[in-house]
C-alpha cells in the first residue's frame, strides 16, 4: 500500500512539474517598450494636492529650495508609491516608443506630458525623502531612475517633450549636487553617479539634429517628392511606408513633418472637386 502511494505522489509531482514548464514556456516575452509601464505608472497617479501652499512646497522642494518636510509630503509619496515604483522599474527597459500617432500632425495627443512631469518630480521627491531618512544608495538610485526617464521621455517627441523632461534632468542633478556637497555620497556612489552623467550628451539630450539626421530628413523628403508627382491612387501605399519612416526622424523634424496620407487626400479632393466641375460644364 505504501509503495503504491509513492508511486501515485510521484506521478502527480512530475505531472505538476511538465504543467508548470509548458505554463511557462508558453508565457509572452515581458515588453521592452518602456512606456508601455509608464503609462501604468501615469494610471496609479493620485490626484494633487489642490491648496496652494501645499503644491508650491513641493515645486520648491523638488528644486532643492525647500528642505524635505515629511509630515506635509510624506503622506502624498505615500499615495503614489505605486506609482513611483512603477516608473522606476520601466526605467531599467532599453527602448521607449510612445506610440504618437505622428500623422495626426498638431492634433496628436500629448496628453501624458503633464503627467510625465508630475511623475518625475514625485521621483525627486522620493529621493529626497530617501536621502533624508539616511539611504543614500536608495537615494542615488531614485535620482539616477529619474535621469533614466528623463531621456525616455524625449523619445519620439516635439520640443516641449524636451522641454518638460530638462525639468526633471535639472532636478535630479541638483539633488545629486547636494548630495555630493553635503559629503553623504561614498566614492563608489560618486562613480556611479558620473557613468551615468558622462554618458549623456553635455546639454543633457539631443536638442538639434545631427548632420546625419539631418541628411535622413532630406532624402526622406526627397522621396516623398517623387511619390507625390504619381497619380494619387498610385500613391497612396507608397506613402504609407514613407509615413513609417517618419518615426526614425530626429524628434525636431518628426512634428514639422506633414502627413503624406493626408497630402495625398488633399489632391484626391482637389482632382474629385475639378473632374465635377468639369462634367458639370460638359453636361446641358
């Protein structure tokens, strides 16, 4: 009786074990689009504090004007803790793609810019928060996640993304600044530190395109010249592949550069209006 109970819990152990693989063999890869867990992060916001003084002691805060006060700010930390967690998680992924729908030209929603930016100054916050309870490690890996989604965030964008993540570069640079002035960083933490800050460029991201991006848009454009003397219904497909490339631009020339989809139903437009115009005058 013993020996055939064995058997029966052997059996059921290697059966859970073969589930367990196929279970996990047949799980997705994780994502590596970084912004795919900012947008989770942007969901779990709570909403600001609405008085006055309140908001403006954690703008000053942030800028490093104000001392971490943990009875006022604490408790809003608190209530993001989620998602701060989350946005620094998303931080360690290699790509960011938000996903903007560029042929929408000035109608493509940013409507996550403004919470980007509440996101990162809450960011700052925590490692101010950090640093003054006495984890400096923690700290300095809070300050360089917020470094990290700083340039996630000019991915793909106009100038205004650069615009609202220099906000959050300047920030942290300044908490790591006073860090390091106050003497609370160890030299390993000082080299951390500086792998990461030499890593960027010296203005903090790419605010103008180089001669090769530049050179991209040009014959981008060059191409889109070409397509555009075809008959409209030649092309139309043609223009969509050229409508994709338009993401690999620099971000200073992906929100100047117009919709060929939209260019090309413009002419559609223009020649249906033309041809009935001219059967109109054909006809008695």
């Amino acid at each position: 009786m013993l020996a055939k109970l064995k058997k029966v819990v052997a059996g059921a152990a290697l059966f859970f074990v073969a589930g367990t693989a196929h279970a996990q063999s047949g799980v997705p890869p994780e994502t590596r689009n970084a912004a795919l867990r900012y947008w989770l992060a942007f969901a779990d916001l709570q909403d600001p504090p609405t008085d006055k003084a309140t908001a403006e002691l954690l703008e000053k805060t942030a800028a490093g004007e104000a001392a971490w006060d943990e009875t006022k700010l604490g408790p809003i930390l608190d209530k993001n803790e989620t998602a701060i967690w989350r946005m620094q998680r998303a931080t360690k992924l290699p790509e960011c793609d938000w996903g903007l729908e560029y042929d929408l030209g000035p109608r493509a929603s940013i409507a996550y810019v403004p919470k980007a930016r509440v996101l990162a100054r809450l960011n700052t916050l925590d490692g101010m928060r950090l640093a003054a309870k006495g984890d400096s490690q923690k700290a300095v890996e809070t300050w360089l996640a917020g470094i990290r989604f700083s340039q996630h965030l000019t991915k793909g964008g106009s100038l205004i993304f650069s615009l609202v993540a220099k906000m959050g570069l300047t920030s942290n640079f300044r908490a790591l600044t006073q860090a390091a002035q106050n003497g609370t960083l160890t030299d390993a933490q000082k080299k951390q530190i500086e792998s990461v800050v030499r890593a960027l460029p010296e203005t903090g991201f790419d605010w103008v395109p180089k001669a090769a991006e530049i050179a991209a848009y040009h014959k981008l454009m060059n191409s889109a010249e070409e397509v555009l003397r075809l008959p409209p219904a030649a092309a139309s497909e043609r223009l969509k592949t050229l409508q994709d490339s338009v993401k690999t631009l620099h971000p200073f020339f992906q929100q100047t550069t117009p919709s060929f989809s939209r260019v090309n139903e413009a002419r559609v437009e223009v020649q249906t209006a033309r041809a009935q115009l001219l059967k109109a005058l054909a006809s008695k």
